[in-house]
C-alpha cells in the first residue's frame, strides 16, 4: 500500500519576494536557490519536502550571519 504522505503534493513556498540574495544564492523571500526554484514542478511530494526541511536551517543561518562565511 502507498504511504499518502508520499503523494501528497506540498505547495510551493514562494511569498512572492523574487529577489536573489548575491551572497546567500538564496531567494530572499523563499529561501530556495534558483536551481530549486526553476525545479520545483517537476521535482516528487519527497523531493520537496526535502527542499523544505532546509528552508528553516537557511533562515536560521542567514538570521545568525553564519550563511554569509
């Protein structure tokens, strides 16, 4: 039997703040590179949970000035 959570398509985390930070290589609203970004519809449920699971590590990294060494 198929796991539901695997199927379960998570929405894109895209605020509507398309900037690309120069140093982070990260968007400044969504906090995904451009290569996830462009990737996104095409990427699996698990692939973008996995993108997600980042999402809060890369603000946390940027909010404590450690993303920008």
């Amino acid at each position: 039997m198929t796991d539901p959570s695997s199927i379960t398509d998570p929405p894109s985390p895209c605020i509507g703040v398309c900037t690309i930070n120069e140093q982070t290589q990260w968007c400044d609203g969504c906090f995904r590179s451009l290569d996830e970004i462009a990737a996104w519809w095409n990427y699996s449920p698990a692939q973008k949970r996995a993108v997600l699971a980042q999402l809060d590590g890369r603000l946390t990294r940027i909010m404590d000035g450690t993303a920008f060494d």
